[in-house]
C-alpha cells in the first residue's frame, strides 16, 4: 500500500482529551491493556462503544 495511513482502529482503549482544531480533531487516547498514551490528530474520529448488555438471555 501507498500513501498515507487512512484508517486505524484502537481497540481496548478510551479517548482521555478530544480537542477541535478546525479542520481537525486532536486525540488523547489510553490504551487500557497497558496504560499507553498516545496523541494523535484526525480528520475525523468515529466513536464505538459495542454491545451493550442489558441482562441475561
């Protein structure tokens, strides 16, 4: 692949900080496995939590 990275996809993670830079969208994100930090700026940012478990079936 060329070019530059268009997607990525953080699992086990929780968004610490979203700050709107204009056109953008810095990040703060924890990675929860580890307690990693990492800054990162996006175009945009689509936010999914899973299922959601509401009680035994």
């Amino acid at each position: 692949m060329h070019g530059p990275r268009r997607l990525r996809i953080l699992n086990m993670s929780r968004v610490e900080a979203a700050d709107d830079l204009g056109d953008h969208v810095g990040l703060t994100v924890r990675e929860l496995s580890s307690g990693t930090v990492t800054t990162l700026t996006a175009a945009a940012v689509v936010y999914a939590t899973g299922p959601r478990v509401t009680g035994s079936r």
